[in-house]
C-alpha cells in the first residue's frame, strides 16, 4: 500500500475555484480501481492550504492515477496553474 499527503498553498482569491477543481478531481479518483482513499482538506487555521490525504494499492496504481484524464485536466491544468506551493510526504505503515 502506497499512502502519503499532498500540501499545496494556493491565493485566497482562488479558494471557490479550488474547492470545486478538488471535487471533480476527488470523485474521479475515488472512482479508480486501485484507489484505496482519496481525502483533500482544508487546513484549519491555515484557508489558503489544502491538504489532500491519498492511499493506493501499489505503485502501480499510484502512476495510472497520475496518467489519467482527470488528473492532467484537473491536477495539471488546474490544482497545479494556481498553486504558490506545493509538498509531498511519503508515509510508512506502522502496522
């Protein structure tokens, strides 16, 4: 199992916008056969910061979500157009 979180730091005049390209891009995600789990958040605290919390069942997986046509639409041509940062942290399984 692949799992890690995305941090991304967008303009507070590009939150609606935001908010919708991540509903789009998370429904088509999770419709993903080797998605395990597929959450984007707001970060308290934080309303320009999103935080998209992302499991597949192996790397496999992980790059044909990369590949796909909602991501290069919404991720590339949309998350990534207006992001100021952007952040990747891997996570290892404890048990």
């Amino acid at each position: 199992m692949i799992s890690f979180t995305v941090r991304i730091r967008f303009a507070q005049e590009d939150r609606a916008e935001i908010t919708e390209i991540l509903r789009e891009l998370t429904e088509a995600s999770r419709l993903e056969s080797g998605c395990v789990s597929y959450n984007p958040h707001w970060v308290q605290g934080e309303p320009c910061t999103v935080l998209i919390y992302e499991q597949y069942q192996d790397g496999k997986a992980e790059e044909a979500h990369r590949q796909s046509p909602h991501f290069k639409k919404y991720a590339v041509g949309g998350l990534y157009q207006k992001m100021l940062e952007r952040s990747r942290e891997d996570l290892a399984t404890l048990y």
